[in-house]
C-alpha cells in the first residue's frame, strides 16, 4: 500500500466525496423526477399500442 494513504488522506477523501454528494443531491432528485415523468408517459404508450395491435 502506498505510503501517502493513512486516516488523514482517507478521512479527507470521505468528506470529499460526501461534500460532492451533498452538492450533487437536489440534480439527482430532479433526474429522478424526469425518470419516473418519463417511464410513465412512456407506459401509457405502451398501453395505447397494445390496445390498437389488440384490435
């Protein structure tokens, strides 16, 4: 294991990390609301074409 890897380097990088998570959280909450607008326009398509093939 390198030398520069102690509790000091590795506390850091968890505070990085969970800083850069902390930022990124209200974009990851906006791409899961366009997911789940998405996958239900995309179902109800889903369900216009099963009925029309069905007719």
């Amino acid at each position: 294991m390198p030398s520069w890897i102690n509790r000091q380097t590795l506390g850091w990088a968890a505070g990085a990390a969970g800083g850069l998570a902390l930022m990124l959280f209200p974009g990851s909450v906006i791409t899961l609301g366009i997911g789940i607008a998405l996958g239900y326009r995309g179902h109800s398509w889903l369900e216009q074409t099963e009925r029309s093939v069905q007719q």
